[in-house]
C-alpha cells in the first residue's frame, strides 16, 4: 500500500482512469466530479457508440497528432491500444474493430464503457464526489499540498491529478477549468482553439445541400489558393457549412490559417478514381449515349440528386439543355466542377462545438514519462486538458487513458 492521499480532479476518461490506477497502487483516491455523474462527454462519443481506440501501429497513431504527437510517445509505450482494449474485456466490454481500424464496444453503447470504467474505480476503492467542481489548486513552497471546491470545502493530498478535460461541448462540464488552475499556479496554456471542428462556408451552396453526405470523396483544404492538405473519404454539407470526419481532421489547419487571416477554401474531387481524361470519356461516352436526354436526369447517373440542381447552377449548363446541344466548353466545365467543387471558407463553429480543443497545458513543461508538473511538485495533468489533440479515430480517448494511466501511478508513487 503506498498510503498516499490523492485527488483527482475530473471525472472524465482521463481522470477514472488515473484516479482507479492510483488506487489499484495502493492510495486513498478522492475523485471529485464537477457533474451530477461521470464520463458525461465519453458518453456522447462516437454518436454514443465510443470510438475508444484506434488499432493503428504506434508510429501512424502518434502522427494522428501532429508535431504534438511525440509527447505521448513514453504514455503509449506504457499503455496502448492492445492493453486499453484488454483492459476493457476484462471488465466485461469486449470490443470490435470497424473500418479504419476504430475500436467500439461490441455492445454499441458508450455507457457500458463509463459504467465499467465508474465500477472498476469504485471497486478499488476510488471515493467519487460528484457536484463537486474544484476552483483552486492549493501549493505551498512550489508543492501541492490539495484542492478547494468552489463551496469553500478543501481536501488535503499528497498529489493532484488534474484531468478536467478540453473546452468544447460545455454542457459536459469540460468548461477549461482545467486551464485557469493550471495558470494559477504557474503553467503555459497554449492558446485554446477549437480542433475536429465544422467549417462554415460562403453564399448558400451547403445550405442548399443540407443533408447530404458523400462517400469516397477527395477533399483538399487550398490556403491561399494552394494545396495544404488531402483526405479522402466522407464529408457531410450542413446548414453553415461543412462538416463529417475529412473536414474534421483538416480544420485544425483551416482554423489556424483563418486565424491569421488567410483564404481558406475547400475543393471537393467528386471522381477521385477518374484522372481528368478518363473523366473526359467518360463524359462523351454518356453524352453521345444518351444525346436525347436532358442534362438534369443525364446527371443522375453521376451525382447525388441533391447535388443535381447545384451543378446545373454552379456550371451554368441549363438543367434542361438536352445532350447532344451541351457543347465542348460546357463539358470542360462540368468536368472541371467534377474534379474540383470549390466552396470558400468563411469561418468555423465556436469551441463548444469542437469535438477537441486544440491548445492547452503546454507539454514543455510536463515529464512524458509521467505527467507530473516540472513546476509544482506532486502536481500531474493527464487527458485533454493538455496541449494534444488528435483526429477522429478514436486517437483522442486512447490519448485521455493512457495519460490517465500514468498520471495515476505516478501519482500513487509506483514505478
Ligand atoms: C461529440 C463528441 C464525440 C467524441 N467522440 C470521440 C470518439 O468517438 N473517440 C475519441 O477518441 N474521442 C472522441 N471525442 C473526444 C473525447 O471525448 C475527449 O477527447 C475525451 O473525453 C477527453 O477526456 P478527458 O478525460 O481529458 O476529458 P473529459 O472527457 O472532458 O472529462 C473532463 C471531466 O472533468 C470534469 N471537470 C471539469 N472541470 C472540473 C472542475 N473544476 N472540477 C471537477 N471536475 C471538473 C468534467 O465535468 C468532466 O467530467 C469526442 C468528443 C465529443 C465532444
């Protein structure tokens, strides 16, 4: 028994996980939840399916992260995917891999994840208090020394982990709490924005196709006309904008470029599997094939109804025009749109949209091998609070467990 007296700060992923580590290592574990109940944001994961992990070797895992990723390196040697999905087998949620390499719980239901996770902490003897948001960190000559709730009650510890969670989906209780206590005793926040977040699109294009989601698509993000970054797969059109997982993982480059004021635009390859001239023939084939048929039900045979009616605008072939009259420069211009259906990027939805925040604890100042603070000591921070975030995949809550899972041991004084 290591007798230490811990207090964890967060009841998310990050924080369960550390405050059940801590007390599987012997400490007397408080755990204080500022909501009336844990995991409130890892319940609504993955459309309240929880993408938990990603089954991606280290070395592809790490680069979901960006320059950042390197900082995890030490957690995931530690703890990784094939011991997060053993660690929740055993514990009665056997998991599945879906495309991607996603790891979901067999059950389909986040909760099982939360419920299993809140009872391995409490099994270990973990002390949960819920309603109980913590608006101080208590340091005394550089050292923790415990907690003030914001109703005046302090609790005494010999480490803190503080895991309170990003800035995004406030109604969670990640509010960034997490940053304040953190500056207040000395840490760098890199400057919060929001990550895997929509993008919001000029004129009324994306209203237009509200709804509308396109499979096997290439999608390249230009920054001031030129190519900064390509994803293909799936995109979703919404009322504002843009949105669907090739559009999350490129807006963290999109918000930092609109942030310094650059233009932003998205160019969507609708026939990424035609190069412009196998497009070309296709093109004529159909056209010659059926000459009599309007363009609009021509078209049918190409896109999405939905997108039908935009191409017929945005290419200025009218929608009634029947084939055999569309000329050679109409069907250059249809092929181009094909390849390239450009929308401009006006903006992106605030941070309580955002799936991650971007921004945190700077991890300068933080030891990878443990999470502790390298300012105050006895102090360690795990989970979303800290500057990573990740892209859709199930990278950022394999990225909250294993930061959690050192944060606690260390926490608790083991090896
Ligand atoms: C809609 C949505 C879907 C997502 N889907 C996925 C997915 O499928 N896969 C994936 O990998 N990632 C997903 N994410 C991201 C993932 O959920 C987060 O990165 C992860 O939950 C972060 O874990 P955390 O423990 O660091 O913080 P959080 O889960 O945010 O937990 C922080 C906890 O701290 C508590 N807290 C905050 N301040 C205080 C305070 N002052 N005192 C006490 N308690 C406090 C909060 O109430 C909260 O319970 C999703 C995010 C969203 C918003």
């Amino acid at each position: 028994m290591s007798g230490r007296r811990v207090v964890v700060v967060g009841g998310g992923p990050a924080g369960l996980m550390a405050a059940g580590q801590a007390a599987e290592w012997g400490a007397e574990v408080l755990l204080l939840e500022k909501m009336d109940r844990p995991g409130r944001k890892l319940r609504i994961s993955g459309k309240g399916r929880c993408n938990l992990t990603n089954v991606a070797p280290p070395d592809d895992f790490i680069a979901h992260f960006g320059p950042n990723g390197r900082f995890l390196r030490q957690a995931f040697a530690r703890f990784f995917s094939t011991d997060l999905i053993a660690f929740f087998e055993e514990r009665g949620v056997p998991t599945v891999t879906e495309r991607g390499g996603r790891v979901f719980p067999a059950s389909g239901r986040s909760q099982d994840v939360v419920d299993a996770l809140t009872r391995w902490a409490r099994s270990r003897g973990v002390t949960l208090r819920t309603r109980s948001p913590v608006g101080r960190l208590l340091v005394e000559a550089e050292r923790i020394t415990g907690v003030r709730c914001r109703d005046g009650r302090s609790y005494r510890a010999d480490s803190v982990v503080v895991a309170t969670g990003g800035g995004s989906y406030p109604g969670t209780g990640s509010t960034g709490d997490g940053y304040r206590l953190a500056e207040a005793v000395g840490h760098t926040i890199i400057p919060i924005r929001p990550a895997l977040v929509p993008l919001e699109t000029k004129g009324d294009t994306a209203r237009r196709l509200q709804g509308l989601s396109l499979r096997n698509v290439s999608v390249r993000l230009l920054v001031d006309g030129k190519g900064q970054a390509v994803q293909f797969g799936e995109m979703l059109f919404t009322h504002f904008g843009l949105s669907g997982p090739v559009i999350l993982t490129m807006s963290r480059q999109a918000v930092d470029a609109l942030r310094a004021g650059r233009e932003v635009a998205v160019s969507i390859d609708l026939k990424p599997a035609l190069d412009e001239q196998k497009l070309d023939a296709r093109l004529r084939r159909d056209l010659e094939a059926h000459g009599k048929q309007q363009f609009r039900i021509l078209l049918k045979g190409l896109l999405p109804r939905k997108l039908i009616p935009v191409c017929a605008s945005l290419t200025s072939i009218s929608p009634t025009k029947v084939a055999h009259q569309i000329t050679a420069q109409e069907r250059r211009r249809l092929r181009t749109w094909l390849k390239d259906f450009r929308l401009s990027v006006t903006g992106h939805r605030p941070l309580a949209e955002a799936i991650v925040t971007a921004g945190g604890v700077s991890t300068r100042e933080i030891d990878p091998r443990t999470m502790a603070s390298r300012l105050v000591l006895g102090l360690a921070f795990a989970g979303e609070v800290l500057d990573i975030d990740g892209d859709t995949g199930g990278y950022n809550l394999q990225a909250a467990f294993s930061t959690g899972w050192l944060a606690g041991r260390w926490a608790a004084g083991a090896p």
